[in-house]
C-alpha cells in the first residue's frame, strides 16, 4: 500500500509529465493502473528512452515505487502527444498491449521529453 504522500501515483495519466529528483522532466507515454488485492493499485508507467544502451527498445518501464525510489513528482504540466513520433510511439503500444513497442528502437526516440 502506498504512503498516503505517494497517492498522486495512482492518479497519473497518459501524457502527464514527471519530475525526477535531479530536475528531468519526462513524459508519460503509457500508464497502466492494475487493482491488487490487498495491496491496492499497481502503477507501471512507460517513458521514452533517454539514449541507446546495449538494449534497443525505444522505452523504458517504471513501477510506482521506481518512481517513489528515483524521486519523481507531478507537475500538473501535460504533453499532448501530437507529434508524428508521439503517435507512432502510442500506436506501437496500443498494438502489443501496452508492452515491448517492436516497431521502434531508441535510436527512433532519442530526445523526446
């Protein structure tokens, strides 16, 4: 169960962006909300990758308690995710349920918020 100071966790949503402890600001571009008995709600959100590394997916997955751990905080800001690549990225979601986008690789995102 989350702290009571965490609850914005379960309020988050698709296009919010985040705050982490060191001033980045990143995008929500997929957030799944999943009820767990007696825990309460699960939150897994998915942000664009920050560079390339030795994996080549185009994201990178966080749990709420990622978030809590890492520092991230609302900021009641919203992207509209409107661009082509927005688009494209959501769409590569939508399609494979919310995980592992195969279309695109981090190459494809590489400076996207």
């Amino acid at each position: 169960m989350l702290n009571p100071d965490h609850k914005w966790i379960e309020r988050i949503k698709l296009g919010d962006v985040l705050k982490s402890r060191s001033g980045d600001l990143r995008v929500v571009r997929w957030v799944r909300h999943s009820p767990i008995p007696y825990y309460g709600i699960r939150t897994s959100v998915i942000f664009a990758i920050r560079r390339t590394s030795w994996t080549t997916p185009a994201y990178t997955v966080y749990t709420g308690n990622d978030l809590v751990q890492m520092g991230y905080r609302p900021t009641r800001a919203k992207h509209p995710l409107t661009a082509r690549i927005d688009k494209r990225l959501l769409k590569s979601f939508e399609h494979n349920g919310g995980i592992l986008p195969t279309d695109l690789r981090a190459w494809d995102v590489i400076g996207l918020p």
